[in-house]
C-alpha cells in the first residue's frame, strides 16, 4: 500500500495564511445585516416618500395647522413599517440559509507533517494534500497525487451523472464528490480562485430584477406622483388666481390644506405596502408547504412565468439509480436474484450502481474469497464467492464494455438507460492482467435510471395545464435526459432536442429559435444554459430556472426566477430566489398557486386604490370649475382610505384564495376605477345639491355630509371589486362591507360625547347628519352602491372572470 504524502508543514500553513491563500473565501455567504438594512432603506419608494413628507411639512410651516405636521407623521409610518417587513423578511431568509449552510459544511481531511487532520473546508490553504473517500465533497481545484481506483461523481460541476475514473494527475474541481474508491489530491486553486468560486462570482454582485406585478405597481406609483405634481402645480395656481397669499388668513389656510389632501390622496404609498404584505403572506403559507423564498417579488414571478428551464442531475432526478428492468436470459439459474443480491452484499464497491441493486432479494450462505474491483476504464468488476465447498466467479460490468466477452449472442438493451450485464466465469483464471480474456456466460441484462423525484411528474403536469413551457437544459447525455423525460410523461420527439455541439454550429438567428422551439438540450455547458435562458428573455417569456449545481449558477443568474433545491450547492442556494426545503418539488405547484393569490390579492387591492384615486382627482378637478366644493380634508380623505381602501385591503389579503391565472391586471384595475369613481362622484354632487336645496346644508355640515355619501358608496364598492372573482369568500366579503357600512352608520348618527369617540370624531373630523338629512343619504348610498356591484357583475360576466 502507498505510504501517507506528508503534506504541509506548520510553517508552511502560517506562510500561506499570511498570503492570503486561504479557502476561507465568502462568496456563499448571506448578505450582512447592515447591507440589508442600508439596501431595503435607500429605496426609490423611500426617496419619493421622503420628498412627499417634505412637502407636507413646507405647507405645515406656512399654514401653521398641527393637522399637517400628524398628515406627514401618517405617511412617515407607511414608510417604516414597508421598510420594517422588507428588512425582516430577508434577513429571515438570510438566516435559514446560513442555517443550510452550516448543516452542510462537513470537516475535511488534510494531511499535515505527515499526519491526517480534520479541520474546517475553510481552514484549506494552498498546496494542502486533501483526501477524498465515499461521499467527500472538493473543496478546492487540484490535481490527483494519490489514486486507490478513485470514482467522482462531476455533476454539481458539468451536468454529466456517470461516474467518472480520477487516476493520478486528474484534475479535482470544487464542488465534485467522491462515489468509490479513495484517494489523495493537492489543493493547487483556493478560495476566490478556484473554478466554482470564479463561476459564482456573478452571484455576489447584487440581483434584483423587478417581477412583472412590481413593474406595474411601479408605474401606478409613477402616473399617480406625477398626476399629483400635476394636481398640486393647478391647485396652487388657482389658489394664486383667486387672491390666495399662503399667509395665515383661512382661506390660505383651507387652500393648503386642499395641497396637502391631494398628496395625501392620490400618492398610493398603502398600495405598495399592502403588496408587500400581501407578498409576505404569501412568502409564510409557502414556508409551511416546505419552500424558502428569499426575495419577496418571487411570489408574483412564480405566477407569472412562461417557461421553465429545468436541470435533469439533483433536479428532476434524486441522484440516485433504480433498476427499471431485468431481462433474464436463456440458462439463467433459478436463484439468479439472491446471487445478484450476493453479489451487491460482498463487493467491497459501494457506487450508485451498487446501491441500485438493492432491488434483488435474496439471502445465500456466501463468503468472500477474491475480487477485481470495478474501474471505471473496463467498466466491470468481477467477484469470487464461495457456496460451501464451491467457489464460483461472477462478472458485473457495463453492457457495452461485456458484450464482446459473451460465450453467446444476446437481445440489444433498451436505449436511454444505464445497462449492466450479469454473468459468470468458469474454467478462467482468477487474475485482473487476464480479464480481457474471459469468456462470460451472461445471465441477466439489468437496466438501471436516474430515480425521477416522486413529485417531479406532478410538476411537469402542472406546468403543461398552466401552459408554461418546460425545458430541460442538462449537461448529461441526450439518451439519459429522454428516458427520464419518458418516466416523468414528458414525449419529446427528436426534432425538439438539441446537442451542445449541435448549438455550438448554430447562428446566432438559429441558436435563439432553437431556444424558442426546442424542449431538451443535451450536453450543455454552463455558459450555454445560460445564453439559452437569456435567449427565451429576449423572446418575452418570463423564465423560470430549476437547478441545484455550480455549473447553473450563470443560468440561475440570468433567470426571472431562480430556484433550488436545498440539497443543491450552497453556491446555487444563494443565487436562488427561492429554495425547496427537504427538496420537495411537490412544492414547486403550492407555490404557483399562490403566485396566483398573490397576484389577484394585489389586484383587487390595486383596484381599490386606484378608483379612490381615480375619484379624489375628479372631485379636486371639479371644486376648480366650482361644479361642487371639494369635500375632502386630510383627515377625511385618511377615513376614506381606512374604510374604502385599508381595511378592506387588510381583509382580501387575509381571505383571498382565488388563484386562478390572469394576466389582465390594468384592464381590471382601471375597468373598476372607470364604474366606482364616476358613482362615487355622483354620490358627492347629488349629495352636495340635495344637502344645500333640500335641508339647507353649509359649510362644514355640507362637506361632511357629502364625504359620508363617499366613504359609504366606496366601501359598498369593495364588495363589486372583489366578490364576483373569489366565489369562496363572496358571503365573507358581504358581511364585512356590511358591517364596515354600519360601523360608519353608527358614527354618522351619535353624538361624540365621551372617549373614545370624541377623539374619533376630532381626529377624522367626522359631521353628524342632520336626522331629517338621513333618508336621503341612505338612498343616494344605496343607490350607488348598487350600481358599483351591477356594473362590476356585468364586468366580470363580460370577461368570464366569475368564477
């Protein structure tokens, strides 16, 4: 047996510690808690906030109202609980992974001054002697220095699941795995140079691409601030028209009051933390289902995807061989199993294709007596066993590599599967110089697969109902890929399969149809699935990326959405945006679904806001052409946005199950704006013109008066925006109007003499109706509302949304 390599010195290690040549690298690491902090605070929504709040406390200065200065406090709120959640929410997922991490991060074994030491992978300094055995994973390049018929498992690194020889002088790459033998390797690439940490590198620089929800959201925040400078800009010019100095008198008071109500209204901060809540609910009934999303714009992304690009090795496969078929052939022995089973029992081979027999049953009183270990140039090992008296010698190989060893002819094996060949030797002496002259009696050809994850078929099925598109960018062989494709009920026919070598000819006019039009790519290095991802982009599909290697990580980057599985590379975890806990791809459909919820919750959110919106521009517009005076005040416009906006928006997210797929979020969103705001103007003009004409209504009464046929119109049009497309909840969505409606009713109709309603009524200054002025509110309430809902009904009905 070769002596142990002696390996570094203690000085040695010193010296290269203090030259930095260290494996204690960071590139798997989360992002700090300050970087999180500083990333999730200096946001655009932040920064127009902080110029919204500065405005509001310019108007305050000049105005001298305290109502201003608790306006700004308002939105300062909004702006600190968003931040709050998003903060939260990634430095949570931020500490799962490094929980992932560490359970990960198993000791290596280093020879030092001619001793084996067990040290942390990022205690590894360069020119270290490493040593690998069954199930040890590289931590750094090098090369072979030692070999006892060494066997490498190169998947997490190319996308090839065959074992793969490393004989003396092989090149060992981060991030392989030992599968047989044992063997000894130098560690010449550490840390920051070595090639897994070189192709993870895209991954430390900061990934943030906006999912399709968030881009509109963005642009309704836009128009809308945009639309207020607007509003604000007419607004002062008409307050400068008629006379208005911006002193203290009142009518410089009411007109910057009027300024501040316009921001206040039209600016939809509560959109967008009501999404990020609504994501982050999402983000917590997916935990549970056993996926980790790190980034909160996953969830809608999810929902949003076109096609899917899925690595087949970790990915749609559990690493992990089966047996598929077993072809007995003619003088087989009848106790063929129990000596197949025999024969996985004394083999000192513990490779995959080993552990696949487990298969066969079977219990013979055999002992050991000689073996020819499997190495991966003959592709076959050979055993001597004895059965009491009688010694027999048996032969396991590849079938390609024993077929022209066979005493006789026998059927072709299937295609697209592992074959091996089992047989028997007799009247041949037991030595490896003469294995190649063998003459084998075969036994049995026995088919081996890649196990297919159990849930990965109910996956591809969800994609194919949903009509995403699902392809498999591997580096492992074509013939491979299609059986398990096959295994899962995914028929590709040949001409939509691509090679490597076959896109490597392509033009580039040719390579991104390929990508459009083809379903399996075969042999496919990292740099190619990347391309291939950013060609289907550029197509305009939205894309999903499945994969748990370091050779995915440029696709994975490159995706809308990367995904991994948690037994994937630390590497591919961090690039992901969400990671499937126990890798349960069983997840993979939970979380489509509630992409789905998400994305509806925020659209009906969306639809409350932006008709509020939508109805406070049409009412400051008309107060300039003095068709009617402009009721809102903060203070009111802050109870039209609790009742109308904020509590039923708290109530959708928490209820909300319609997960049914759309992608018509303006059409929806300002199809209702166009039926609820044109009502609830109605509502304020007939309101205004009944309260003056009819019950000599003025001034703080008639605006209070015609607020209240607002708020009440708006909160029965909530149930319109959301009843007729979540069936489930139509009931519960009723009542909670209904019981909102009736709260205010109450509040319209007492008298605000003790505490807490004093302070209610101050606060959002809220006007009793006159008891001779109720019947008609009542009617111009119901009225409107009815209209909202009939008219929505009639939407939904029109679009097939009523589900």
């Amino acid at each position: 047996m070769p002596s142990l390599p002696s390996g570094l010195s203690a000085a040695d290690v010193r010296e290269r510690l203090a030259r930095g040549k260290s494996n204690a690298y960071d590139s798997i690491r989360g992002k700090s808690t300050a970087r999180v902090v500083v990333e999730n605070l200096f946001t655009v929504f932040n920064l127009v906030n902080v110029g919204v709040i500065s405005f509001l406390l310019y108007y305050y200065v000049v105005a001298d109202d305290r109502r201003l200065l608790w306006d700004s406090i308002g939105v300062i709120g909004v702006v600190v609980f968003n931040t709050a959640i998003a903060i939260a929410q990634e430095w949570r997922a931020a500490r799962s992974l490094a929980k992932m991490d560490a359970l990960a991060n198993r000791p290596v074994v280093v020879v030092r001054e001619g001793e084996r030491r067990t040290i942390d992978k990022r205690e590894v300094v360069e020119g270290d002697v490493i040593e690998l055995t069954p199930g040890d994973q590289a931590v750094a390049d090098g090369a072979t220095i030692l070999s006892r018929r060494l066997e490498i498992d190169e998947s997490s690194v190319t996308g090839e699941s065959a074992p793969v020889a490393a004989p003396v002088g092989y090149e060992i790459r981060a991030g392989v795995f030992c599968l047989a033998g044992s063997g000894f390797y130098r560690a010449e690439r550490v840390g920051a140079e070595s090639s897994a940490a070189k192709l993870a590198a895209e991954t430390k620089k900061y990934r943030f691409r906006q999912s399709p929800l968030l881009r509109k959201i963005n642009l309704v925040f836009v128009v809308s601030f945009a639309v207020t400078l607007a509003l604000v800009g007419v607004e002062t010019a008409v307050a400068l028209a008629r006379g208005v100095e911006f002193s203290r008198d009142a009518a410089s008071v009411e007109a910057a009051r009027n300024l501040s109500t316009i921001a206040i209204t039209l600016i939809p901060e509560g959109l967008v933390f009501f999404s990020s809540v609504t994501f982050l609910l999402g983000v917590f009934k997916i935990a549970g289902e056993g996926a980790l999303v790190r980034k909160l714009n996953a969830m809608d992304a999810f929902a949003t995807i076109d096609a899917v690009c899925l690595d087949k090795t970790g990915t749609l496969t559990r690493d992990k061989l089966a047996v598929s078929s077993v072809r007995r052939f003619d003088g087989a022995p009848d106790d063929l199993d129990a000596l197949i089973a025999a024969y996985r029992d004394h083999t000192s081979d513990k490779n995959a294709t080993v552990r696949a027999l487990g298969y066969f049953e079977g219990n013979l009183d055999a002992e050991w007596r000689d073996e020819i270990p499997f190495r991966s140039e003959r592709k076959a090992g050979a055993l001597t066993l004895a059965f009491g008296d009688v010694e027999r010698t048996f032969v396991l190989g590849a079938h390609d590599a024993l077929v022209g060893k066979l005493v006789r002819d026998v059927p072709t094996p299937p295609e697209g599967s592992r074959n091996l060949l089992f047989g028997e030797v007799f009247d041949a002496e037991f030595a490896e110089e003469h294995f190649d002259a063998w003459r084998i009696v075969p036994y049995a050809a026995v088919a081996t697969r890649d196990e297919p994850r159990p849930d990965a078929k109910e996956a591809i099925e969800l994609f194919e109902r949903n009509g995403v598109e699902v392809k498999i960018i591997s580096g492992d062989a074509l013939d491979s890929i299609l059986a398990t494709t096959r295994e899962i009920g995914l028929d590709v026919p040949p001409d939509k399969t691509a090679t490597g070598e076959e896109l490597a000819r392509m033009t580039d006019e040719e390579f991104n149809k390929a990508a459009r039009e083809r379903t399996v790519f075969a042999r496919v290095s990292p740099d190619r699935k990347k391309r291939l991802v950013a060609a289907l982009r550029a197509s305009g599909r939205e894309t999903a990326f499945i994969g748990d290697g370091v050779n995915d990580l440029p696709a994975l980057k490159e995706s809308d959405l990367a995904i991994a599985p948690e037994s994937g590379s630390a590497m591919a975890r961090e690039a992901a945006d969400a990671t499937l806990r126990d890798d349960k791809f069983s997840a993979l459909p939970k979380i489509f679904e509630e992409g789905n919820v998400v994305l509806n919750t925020v659209n009906f959110v969306a639809r409350l806001f932006v008709a509020k919106n939508v109805l406070a521009a049409s009412l400051a517009i008309a107060g300039w052409t003095g068709a009617l005076a402009f009721p809102l005040t903060p203070r009111s416009a802050s109870l039209l946005n609790l009742l109308a906006v904020g509590l039923p928006a708290y109530f959708v997210a928490l209820r909300n199950k319609n997960a049914r797929a759309t992608g018509r979020f303006f059409r929806d969103v300002f199809a209702f704006a166009a039926t609820a705001a044109p009502i609830g103007f109605a509502a304020a003009y007939a309101s205004q013109r009944l309260g003056a004409s009819w019950y000599g209504l003025s001034g703080e009464e008639l605006a209070g008066y015609s607020v209240a046929a607002v708020v009440a119109v708006s909160t029965i049009a909530f149930w319109g925006a959301v009843s007729f497309e979540d069936r489930k909840n139509r009931a519960a969505y009723g009542l909670y109007a209904a019981g909102l409606l009736a709260i205010y009713a109450f509040l319209l109709s007492v008298e605000p003499s003790f505490f807490p309603m004093n302070l209610v009524f101050t606060f959002y200054e809220i006007v009793v109706v006159p008891s001779e002025a109720a019947g008609a509110l009542a009617g111009i309430v119901l009225a409107g509302g009815a209209a909202v809902i009939a008219l929505n009904w009639m939407r939904a009905r029109i679009w097939g949304a009523i589900t």
